[in-house]
C-alpha cells in the first residue's frame, strides 16, 4: 500500500477515536452537571437508597468512561507512532 494512502487512513482512524474521546468527556461532563442540579433542586430524597443508587451509578459510569478513555489513548498514542514510522 501506499505510504500517502497508509497516511490518510491512520489521519482517518486518529479523527474518529479523538471524536468518541472529546465525545466521552461531553458524556462525563453532561452527567455531572445534571447530577448537580438535580442535587442543588432537591430532587432527591436523601435517604440510604437512594444515595446508595447515586453512588452505583456514578461508579459506573465513571468507570465505564475512563477505561474507554484509556482504551482510546493507547489507540491515539499507537496510531501516532505509526504516522511518524512512514516515510512520505
């Protein structure tokens, strides 16, 4: 294959896994902020079941975003690596 098109193709591949990144840090965010508005209304009920539910479900999204977040670095870094290792 081409070193050109090998280029373009990983230039391809790097944009679409920044997107899903800068995509998760929205998510992260978005969650966050919602949570504390629902928290500052007093949406909430603050009783041992319901901040035991809260606090499941921000450990799962948080966890669930940062090891994407660690699987999509590893593919950025791994794809950078590539890019400089061709000569155009």
């Amino acid at each position: 294959m081409n070193n050109k098109i090998k280029k373009n193709i990983l230039d391809l591949e790097y944009n679409k896994d920044l997107q899903y990144s800068n995509t998760i840090v929205v998510i992260i965010f978005t969650y966050f902020i919602g949570l504390f508005i629902a928290l500052t209304t007093n949406r909430f009920i603050f009783n041992l079941k319901e901040i035991t539910l809260i606090i499941t479900v921000s450990i799962l999204i948080l966890s669930t975003t940062t090891l994407l977040l660690l699987i999509i670095k590893s593919k950025l870094k791994k794809i950078i690596n590539e890019i400089t290792n061709l000569s155009i």
